[in-house]
C-alpha cells in the first residue's frame, strides 16, 4: 500500500474530501517533530498527571475489544463489575458494565476524548496505518503544532484522541501561552516512518500513557477554578469557549469546553459516559496541599487507600492518586 493510498484511505475513513477538512473536524476535537523517548514521556513526568480513566458503558465486550484491537491495550484484570486495559502492565482505562444504562447526552457535561500519548512519531505511524489498513472510522487528524493527532470514537460514542508530541524545547510559548493551533497534519511525511504496506502494530506500546483528558463542562471560568484553585494545574491557552491546563508546563493535562454544553448541570450517574478520572499526584505534600483547598473550599471528599476522590462542578468524579 502506497503512501498516497494511506493518506486517501484516511480520508475515506474520516469521511471528509481533504486534509484541510480533516483538520477542521479535529479542530472540533480539540480546538511534530519524532520524540526519541521509549518510555513515558515528558506528560507522565511532571508533578501532577493524569492516570486512568474510568468508563460506564452498556455492551462491556464490545467495548473492550475497542481498546484492545483498535488502540491495542492488553486486558490487565477482569472481574465481575469491570475490565481493565493498559500497557506495559500499567492500567489506563477501566469499563464499568451498566447494560441497561441510557446514554449520556452530548449536551451533558462529561468526557469530549481519552488522549492516548504515544511514546514516539513512529509509534504514531505505526498505528495510523493499522487503523487504515483495518478501515477503522475516523473523526479527523491534525497538526496542533505542540503534538500531531487522529480522532476517533469508541462504539459508545467515547471520543478518543491517538497523539505523539513534539519534543518539548520546540513548543512556543508566550507570556504563559503555548501555541496550539489545528492545521493540516502531513500524513505522508508521518507514514514514510514506516511500512504502509502490512500492519506492524500487534499492540501498544510499553510507554503509552493517558497525555490528557478533555472534558464538556457547563462553564469554562468555574471549570478554570476548580482545576487550578483546587487542583493545582496551570492555565496554559484559553480559545473560544475552551481552557487548557497543565503541570510542570506541559501542554495540556486537561482541557475544557463549552462547545456542546454550556450552562450543562449536574451529570447523572445512570447514565453511560466517563465514571471517574485520575491524577497521579508526586509526593504526600503536594496530595496534602490539595487536600486543604479542597476542604477549605466545602468539596465532598471520599479517602482511598492511596489518596482521595472528589468532583468537579459537574459531578464527575476526580482521585488523586499519591505515587
């Protein structure tokens, strides 16, 4: 399979005519240069990050046979009231059955995409032709300058962002902004890092981690001051109706908009949709300086063995998890 034919069969997959219509559509997800880690990269090495997601979702088999096959997770655990997927042993989505459960509303405040970092550009290409060469749908690619991305969803309609940065010392920053823009992501300078001809993707890799998480909220002010009042993440870009926050100046851990759901209420838990998400938090004084702002400003909080749970404005659920 020829480059060309990827890109077109991509095209086909995101059913848009053009690269700059697949950029416009992932500027509806989320609106470069080959990093030479092989582990966890600079997202999963600052002091707050993310680290798991949790799904409630009707047909569980289904599902996880999504983020097996499709993204290439490796089934960690499986019990009675949920399956656990990740890479190199380390845990990453977790899907709660709820078979009778109606779906979650697009309008409603809650998960917008799960952001699967790969650990190099090449790892990128590598799935991107496995998606291509499985006619996987696609919802769009782009070039967001910091990072390169694909979207997609999960059979439930989870949006799911497959991305590999850029190294860090290429990012602009500006006054405490970073340029993230959505432009046309060069697929075949991308795919010419590997073999378009047959799929080298048996599985994820060792260091593929959860780079962010972006939610739907009700507002972006009040989701600004529970993630950096309470949370401790720094604002990093704020668009039209979106913010962008951080640890340790990555990128982005979260981000936040109001595209679909402004003014969003309370999320209802009978529905499908994101369960919880965690933060991995390094140290006992960073966990415990959360913890004081969060008591201080009145929030419910839950003890776990290893840290705490909360919520956001909305209703959904937030660990903070001490490593």
């Amino acid at each position: 399979m020829t480059a060309d034919f990827t890109r077109r069969a991509l095209l086909k997959l995101a059913g848009v005519s053009s690269m700059t219509m697949a950029a416009i559509a992932a500027a509806r997800a989320e609106g470069g240069g080959e990093s030479t880690v092989a582990g966890p990269t600079f997202a999963s090495r600052t002091p707050i990050r993310i680290g798991m997601v949790t799904l409630r979702v009707n047909d569980l088999d289904k599902v996880a046979a999504f983020y097996r096959d499709v993204i290439g997770l490796g089934v960690i655990e499986r019990t009675a009231t949920s399956v656990r997927l990740g890479a190199g042993g380390v845990p990453l989505i977790e899907l709660e059955p709820r078979p009778e459960a109606s779906r979650e509303s697009p309008r409603a405040a809650g998960l917008f995409h799960t952001a699967f970092l790969m650990p190099t550009r090449k790892d990128l290409a590598r799935w991107l032709v496995h998606v291509a060469r499985n006619r996987t749908p696609l919802t769009g690619f782009a070039d967001h300058n910091v990072s390169e991305a694909v979207y997609l969803d999960d059979p439930e309609g989870n949006g799911v962002e497959v991305y590999a940065d850029r190294a860090p010392e290429l990012w602009q920053w500006r006054e405490g902004s970073v340029r993230m823009g959505t432009e046309q992501l060069d697929v075949d300078d991308l795919v010419a890092l590997t073999d378009t001809r047959t799929s080298n993707y048996s599985g994820a890799p060792e260091g593929l981690r959860i780079g962010h998480v972006h939610l739907k909220v009700g507002d972006i002010t009040q989701a600004s001051s529970f993630y950096t009042g309470l949370i401790g993440l720094n604002p990093t870009r704020t668009i039209d109706r979106a913010a962008f926050l951080s640890s340790g100046r990555y990128h982005h851990h979260i981000g936040a908009n109001t595209w679909r759901s402004a003014g969003a209420g309370q999320r209802d838990d009978g529905t499908t949709g994101l369960s919880w998400f965690s933060f991995e938090v390094k140290g006992d004084d960073l966990l415990a300086a959360q913890e004081a702002r969060l008591r201080q400003a009145g929030a419910t909080l839950t003890q776990l063995a290893n840290g705490l749970e909360t919520a956001d404005p909305w209703g959904t659920k937030v660990r903070l998890i001490r490593i």
